[in-house]
C-alpha cells in the first residue's frame, strides 16, 4: 500500500486552504513582495499540463495607466452584461465585480499563441489547453491563501480587447484578470452568497454513478 509522506495535520491543512480559498473583490492596497510573487507564479507553473505543453502566460501589469485602461474595459462589459440579464441588472450593478484599482498587483493569465501544432491530449479535446491554464490559475490562487493574500478571478472583459490592448501575438487568448493583494479579511462564505446571488449546491447534487443523473 502507498503510504502519504503528509502528516494527518499537514493533510488537514490541505483541505483547510482549499475550502478557505475565496474570489476575493475587496482589497486594502499595501505590496506583494518579489519573493512572494516568485513563489506565487512558481505555484501556478507547477500545474498540471495536458501533452506538457504548458500553455500559460502571465503579464505582470505594472503601469498604472494600463491598469485603468484594462479597469475600463471590464466596466464596459459589467454594463453589457447587466443589460443582459434582464430583470437581475440592478441587482447585479449593486455587486462589486472587481478590484483591480484597490489590489498590489494585477496579473493577466492568458493562453499562447500557436496552441494548435500541440495535438497530444487535444485532438478530441482541443479545451484542454483551457483546462491547463485554469489549474495554474487554480494553483496561484490556494498559495496566495497560504500567503495571507486575497485573489480575486475577472472575467468580465472582451478577450479580443484585452489581447490589442496588451499587444498579444494573434491566437494568444485571455483567459482572467487577477486581482492579488492583501486584504482586511476573507470573506466568510463566498461573496455572491453573502449578496444572496446565487446558492452553492451541494455535492451531491453534482455526483453520478454509471450514468448521468443515477445517484451513488
């Protein structure tokens, strides 16, 4: 049998972070220290990679005038999705949906240019490069908990507008803008709960067995 080189306490606190691990919005300035950083990114490029093909790519945005031009963009489209959603757009413009103003550090992780000469685990399947980059996304987001430091997930932006504006090749895709920084405190629950938007389900809403929709 395979024994776990973890302690049962070291296990725990897996399993801790992962449940604490929250999409945060409210940020309260401060820095990221460069070895904090390294660390962070080192984290997301450890990920798991259909075909080692490692798709990801992370721009450290740096130049304030740039964060306000990618904040505007996500504005823009926070106004077309509340026009999308009918009856829940004042709802939805009441919720904070970013914080890329407030937060140390804006990354934007995106996919490479090129993907498609990359065949092994995508014939069938060619999101799996997606998947790739959202598992290091996923990684830089539990050791950022680790750290003390809050991460929050944009997605509300036009890629197309994004990649001109970040001068990316042409096939290169954003996939997130991420908002990193510390924080006054974690949110309880996460936030479209604590706004009463949504309600997580539980798991076993979301496990079959043999067949679609047979439970265990």
């Amino acid at each position: 049998m395979t024994q776990t080189p973890y302690t049962a306490e070291q296990r725990a606190t897996l399993y801790r972070v992962i449940a604490e691990r929250r999409d945060m919005r409210h940020f309260s300035g401060g820095s990221v220290a460069p070895e904090t950083l390294a660390r962070l990114l080192g984290a997301a490029h450890h990920a798991p990679s259909v075909g080692l093909m490692q798709p990801w790519r992370f721009i450290r945005i740096s130049d304030r005038a740039l964060r306000g031009q990618i904040q505007a963009l996500v504005e823009q489209e926070r106004i077309r999705t509340a026009d999308a959603l009918g009856e829940r757009s004042d709802q939805f413009m009441q919720l904070k949906v970013e914080g890329i103003n407030d937060c140390a550090e804006v990354l934007v992780a995106a996919l490479m240019d090129d993907r498609e000469r990359h065949i092994f685990g995508r014939r069938t399947l060619p999101e799996m490069d997606l998947a790739s980059l959202s598992c290091a996304i996923q990684n830089l987001w539990l050791a950022a908990r680790v750290e003390g430091l809050g991460m929050g997930w944009v997605s509300l932006f036009e890629p197309q507008a994004l990649a001109d504006l970040l001068q990316m090749p042409p096939g290169a895709k954003p996939l997130a803008v991420l908002c990193l920084g510390p924080v006054e405190a974690f949110y309880d629950a996460p936030m479209l709960e604590l706004e009463g938007w949504a309600t997580a389900r539980p798991l076993s809403d979301m496990v079959f067995e043999n067949q679609w929709g047979a439970r265990p």
